[in-house]
C-alpha cells in the first residue's frame, strides 16, 4: 500500500470518529430536554404554592366562631351521671353527685369530683383504678345526664319560665324556645343577670332580622334571663275591637292611635265624652277627653300610658232611636209571625 493511501484512510477514519462524537452529544441534549424534572423540584414546586381555596372553603364552612366553643360545665352537687369503663360491663354505674361533691364508685369507692369537668373527672377515676392495682389501662366514660347546678333560667313572660340545660339552651333564642315561646304579653326589653358578677345586660328584641342576629347573644351556665310584662292599654265601651293592646317598644301609643288599633268607634259611640282612666299613687283619676275634636285636628292628641283604661261611652240618643227601631221591627215580625 501506498503512503498515500494509508493517508487517505486515516483521514476518513478520523472523520467517522467526530461524526460519530457529535451524533452521540446531539442524541444526549435531547434526551435531557424531553425527560421529566426530577421529582424533589415536583415536590418543592407543590409545596411552595399550595391549593389553598379549598382550604378556605373548608374553614369557612365549619360556622364555628371563637364564641361557639363547645361550653366547659362542670360537675356540681345534685347532677346526675353514668360512668363505664370499657369492656367491664360490671363497673357501669349511675351516680348522683352529694353536697360535699362526692359519688359512690365500685371498687374506687367515694371520690370528689365535684368542680371538675367530665373530662377531669375520667382521669381522676382513671388514676384510682390504676393506683389501686384493680385495672391496668382502663378507658374510663363519665356521662353527666342533668347538670342540676349549670343550667340557665328564664323567668317571666314566657310559656313554660324555669331552669333550663346551659348545653341545650346556649343563645338567647334557644333559650326561648325551650321555654316554650314568648307569651303574647312578653316586652322587648329583655334583661340578662350573669352569674360571674359581671353587669346586668339589656337586650331590646326587635323584628328586623340582622338586629335579631346581633341579640342573640350568647348565655352561661348561671345566667338568669328576665321577660318582663309589656305595657298595655285596654280600650272598652263602644269600640268595634274592645280590648288590651300592647304598646310595643319605642313607640308613644296616643288616644287617636289605639281607637285605630280598635277598628273604630261604633255608630252609637259618643266620642266627645270619652273618658280617660289612669292609675296614680293617689288611686285611679278620671278624666274626660273630646276624641271628636282630635279626630277633627281641633285639639291636641292625647299620649296614654302602661295600663291607662280608654272608656268610649254610647250616646243615649243613638240608643233610643236604635231601641225604637228594634221594637218596630219586633212588633212587625211578631205580627207576620204571629199571623202565619
């Protein structure tokens, strides 16, 4: 072979070898440009942004606000409860609570739980099983039925007043409603006495909803709620609606007002000598008024009070002329009558 031949094929040697080497980088460069990132940066990048909106929408649909905490009662003398232990169906027990705080458990014996909450009493009897060697790791249930000394009352204008479960009554409306309603004669002003000495409370109940949403106030164990009665003002006599009419609160209730609220006057009605009676330190004081002048805009209308009496008496001469009428129509239904 010649030296020129043996050149010649060294070069093409050599240009199949850098050939070869560019063809090989090129093929790596695009493996690495379609395989998928590693998968610590998928977890980095999940967790430097995280899906929070369903999350938020989660929280925000629980309805628990800071004061909707589940209420922490505790155990007083006259509550009654039931504790188990469980598996060890023979150590369930119903229990009353004592005055000095004590219960009766089989095998611990007297234990004070009076003070402590379910919770804690749990753990204490927990402790005394264990400490006196009878159970090694015992779950112990303690279920308070009536708690007696935490409940919340409601006196007053309200179907059924009396003591009421602080757990089942814990707002003001459901206190209402456990009460049975609010009586017809109930006022708007409701008062609150709280048992942690803090000050009274006055509550004014009213029907617009967001006012009602805003008193609707939250109750503890304790606390006594108090109805008073509504101010009323009866209207009788002549009057096509005789009765008592409540004077709702904030409102100045007049003569014109509640002769309105009584449908009217009757056609045998004197308004010109209506009669006011109202309650004084001194005794009842009766005094006249003219509602015909006022209905007319000649005299001023007249504000009444709680428990004012509105007497419209009847015109003697509209009665007479409606007893002759009545007596002529008897005698001529008499006469056919007796005739048939």
């Amino acid at each position: 072979m010649s030296m020129s031949s043996i050149v010649r094929s060294r070069t093409v040697f050599f240009l199949l070898l850098v050939l070869l080497a560019v063809s090989t980088l090129c093929t790596a460069q695009e493996t690495q440009t379609q395989s998928p990132q590693p998968a610590s940066n998928q977890v980095g990048s999940v967790q430097s942004a995280p899906d929070t909106s369903s999350q938020g929408q989660k929280t925000g649909n629980t309805g628990l606000s800071s004061s909707d905490t589940p209420v922490k009662l505790l155990i007083g003398p006259g509550d009654q409860g039931d504790m188990s232990v469980y598996g060890v169906p023979e150590l369930t027990t119903h229990f009353r609570v004592g005055a000095n705080g004590e219960v009766g458990l089989p095998l611990v014996g007297s234990l004070k739980i009076g003070g402590l909450t379910a919770e804690q009493a749990e753990e204490e009897i927990t402790k005394k099983f264990v400490a006196g060697g009878f159970l090694r790791s015992p779950h112990v249930t303690v279920m308070i039925r009536d708690y007696t000394t935490q409940g919340v009352s409601v006196m007053g204008e309200v179907a059924r007043p009396g003591v009421y479960s602080a757990l089942a009554a814990r707002r003001l409306y459901d206190l209402f409603l456990a009460a049975g309603g609010l009586s017809q004669r109930a006022g708007r002003n409701v008062t609150i006495q709280h048992a942690d000495k803090r000050p009274a409370e006055q509550i004014t109940l009213g029907s617009d909803l967001m006012a009602t949403a805003e008193t609707n106030v939250e109750l503890k164990p304790g606390d006594t709620v108090i109805v008073p009665r509504a101010g009323v003002v009866y209207v009788i006599g002549e009057v096509n609606r005789p009765g008592e009419y409540v004077i709702s609160a904030g409102t100045n209730m007049t003569a014109l007002s509640v002769l309105a609220m009584a449908a009217g006057p009757s056609h045998n009605a004197s308004l010109g000598k209506t009669r006011l009676m109202r309650r004084t330190p001194q005794g009842i004081q009766t005094s006249e008024i003219d509602l015909k002048k006022i209905m007319d805009a000649k005299n001023k209308d007249v504000a009444l009070n709680s428990e004012d009496i509105l007497f419209i008496p009847a015109s003697r001469g509209k009665m007479a002329a409606e007893r002759g009428a009545s007596s002529v129509l008897g005698m001529l239904t008499s006469l056919a009558l007796y005739r048939f």
